[in-house]
C-alpha cells in the first residue's frame, strides 16, 4: 500500500566558513571564458554541487526509467539532464539538471529557450547517496515553480517517491511506492509503472 511521508526539516548547518555564492550569469561568463572546466556540476541555491559520477545501479534504473518514459510520452518529450527554469525569484542563483524531464510539447519548441515549469509535465531524481538532498533541497525548488509532478526514484529503499499538488513552496502530496505497486503519472494516468520493473537486472 503507498504511505504517505512527511519529510522532517534540516537539520541546522553547522557553521563553517563563509562560501562563495554563485549566480546564473556568473557560471556563464566562466563558461564562455574557457576557465569552467566542463566538470558535471548543478547550480543550487547559489552553491555549485557537483553531479557524482554514476554507479551502475544509478545507469541501469536511468536507462530503464528513460525507456518507459519514451514509450509512454513518445521520444521527443523526454530529455535526460537537461538544465531546466523554476521559479523567478529562484532563477538568479539555481540552475537544476534533473535526470530526466517529460515536456508537454515536443523538444524541439525549445529551439532557442530552455523549459519553463509549466513546460513540464514530470520531473524526475534518481537518488543513492542524494536521496535527502533530492527530498528536501530540491522538492522545494520544484514546488517553488509549481512543477505538477516530481519522482525522486530511491535506489536504497527500493521504492518511488511521487510529490505532487505544489503549494507555498512545498509539495502537499508525497507518497511512496514500493517495488511490488504501481503509479501513474498524471500527464498519462492510463499508463501505470510497475515500480519493481525499474529495480530489475
């Protein structure tokens, strides 16, 4: 049966020393001035996290989740690590990279700008050692943005985190399938993942 979760608050920080905050506009001119070293890394809240390399259990279930995604939206609506928009006031210092997108409309609207959230249909964080950074950090940026659906695929605990029904910068649905359910996303609710299928060799 899916149980509902509450996610508890952070922690406080410990204190360390004061950090470097970035900006959107700051990582480009480092990009296009060659000193950006092409490192995979994600601009959050103003920090520059960097994108662990994958194990193999983080590709396979990537492969698998992208396959079904593909036979379920159609190829040109999925697009895996893609930078994408959120909310406004977030904008300046967050540039997320989510494993896999679902757009409403074909990749190929985008030509010339990236998604914005209402572009998306599923978003979607395959999650090993991130997993309460993908809860918490990120869950918030997405229901800041009013993005609809947010997966975060727990490859620990074996199940399927679904936040939905954004609202005042959290999610007020979260609820967790383990490998024996099954969920639809709401973009197509006729098509239902069999959670287990994702966590097979």
């Amino acid at each position: 049966m899916p149980v509902a979760l509450t996610i508890a608050p952070d922690p406080p920080a410990p204190l360390s020393p004061p950090r470097k905050r970035w900006t959107r506009a700051e990582c480009a001119a480092l990009e296009s001035s060659g000193v950006w070293d092409q490192q995979k890394l994600e601009l959050i809240d103003g920090e520059l996290i960097s994108k662990m390399g994958k194990n193999r259990p983080h590709v396979n279930a990537l492969v698998t989740m992208m396959q079904w995604l593909v036979d379920t939206f159609g190829r040109g609506r999925v697009n895996p690590e893609a930078p994408v928009d959120v909310a406004p006031q977030d904008n300046p210092t967050n540039e997320p990279e989510p494993d896999l997108i679902v757009l409403r409309r074909a990749t190929t609207s985008f030509q010339t700008s990236r998604p914005q959230p209402a572009d998306l249909a599923l978003v979607v964080e395959i999650a090993d050692t991130t997993l309460r950074f993908d809860l918490t950090v990120k869950a918030r940026l997405y229901a800041r943005a009013g993005i609809v659906e947010y997966w975060v695929l727990d490859l620990t605990g074996r199940r399927l985190i679904v936040h939905r029904e954004p609202e005042l910068g959290s999610y007020r649905s979260v609820i967790a399938y383990s490998e024996s359910e099954k969920v639809a996303p709401l973009a197509s609710p006729q098509h239902e993942l069999p959670v287990g299928d994702i966590f097979r060799p």
